[in-house]
C-alpha cells in the first residue's frame, strides 16, 4: 500500500478498525533515489509522510482497540536499510532508520498491555517496489555516473509471515540472505572494515 489517505479511508471506514484488530501490517513504502543533494525538501517530505508519518497515523488507529482487547501484534516492514547506510538512496534509509526508532520504542511502550511491535527487514528482493520509486528531483551532473553505477547495482542485486504468527514473537525479522548477511557484518565487522564494504558494494572509490 502506498498512499497519504487517513488511515479510515484506507481500510474502508474507521468502526471497522474499531471492531477488530488483532494484526495491523503496514508496508506502506516509497523511496527516492539520488545523492542526497539532489532530492528537495519537498521530495523528502513525501517520501517521510508515506513512510514514516503513515505508519504512525495507522499505529494511532489501531492501538486503542489492541489496548481494550488485550493483545495484538502491528508488523512493520522496514529495510536493511534500517540499520546500514545505502548511498544514493539515504532518504529512503533515513525513513526505514525512523521506522526502527519508532517500532522499537513503542514495543516497549505497548508490551504490557498485550501489544507487540515487531519488524520486518527486507534485503533487495525482486518485487513491484520499483514501480514506487522516483528518480531526484534536482539531478546534478556531478552525481551522473555514479548514480547510473548505483542502479546498475541495484538492478543485480534484485535478480534472482513468521512475525504474524509465532508465539514468542522476536522485534525483528529480516527477510532474504542479502539482510541476515548485512546484519551480522554490521554486528561483529569493525567499523571501517564495514565501511569498506558497503564503498566496494557500490563501487565507489576513495
């Protein structure tokens, strides 16, 4: 789903909301890819409402009724993104790294009402997201070659529920080989080692 309607309109009428929720999932996601520069505030600001500002307005909609029940599980769906820097692509990161900020600490807020708050972490995977992305919206020339080296990245790198059902749920869940390798570099690499790797990932000099 992919959209800034409130959230009543999206799920067909607020009492429905109100009747049941027992498992809320927001996948909600748009990206925008270029250099950082090249992305207006304007651009980034959609880009947040879709992302960040949407999975809030649902998360307000449906813990109430969570809360009254006693339980119920709201499922993320961040990104790798999450927690690694991806070049040419960092308002989108900048999104996911909000979504796990924001996951996290309202699962420790809502746990001891019988709500859990957990994500889901995706690494590049062929799917329709593409179909949701836009291109920089103030591309500048000095950015041209490596951006194009950028997308032909990500290009190979897409080829090729446990979190709604499992009993004694994890808060996060990452999906594909590419993100459960990514996490454990990210945890035991040193730091410019990590580094290093992510610049010859994307085939950047320096």
């Amino acid at each position: 789903m992919t959209t800034t309607k409130p959230v009543a309109l999206v799920t067909g009428a607020s009492s429905g909301i109100r009747k049941a929720a027992t498992l809320a999932l927001d996948n909600a996601d748009v990206g925008a890819n270029g250099a950082a520069e090249e992305i207006s505030a304007d651009q980034a600001r959609r880009v947040f409402d879709v992302n960040v500002f949407g999975l809030m307005r649902m998360t307000r909609a449906v813990l109430p009724r969570m809360r009254e029940q006693g339980g119920g599980r709201i499922v993320n769906v961040s990104s790798v993104g999450g927690f690694v820097p991806n070049p040419f692509m960092a308002v989108y990161v900048s999104t996911k790294h909000a979504v796990e900020g924001y996951s996290e600490s309202l699962d420790h807020e809502v746990r001891e009402h019988g709500v859990r708050v957990l994500r889901v972490q995706p690494g590049p995977v062929n799917t329709p997201f593409d179909a949701n992305v836009a291109q920089a919206d103030a591309q500048l020339e000095v950015y041209a070659h490596q951006r194009g080296v950028f997308e032909d990245v990500m290009r190979e790198s897409m080829r090729g529920g446990e979190a709604a059902t499992d009993v004694k749920p994890k808060s996060r869940y990452l999906a594909g080989s590419t993100a459960a390798r990514v996490a454990v570099l990210r945890r035991v690499a040193p730091a410019r080692f990590f580094d290093r790797g992510v610049r010859k990932l994307n085939r950047m000099t320096g």
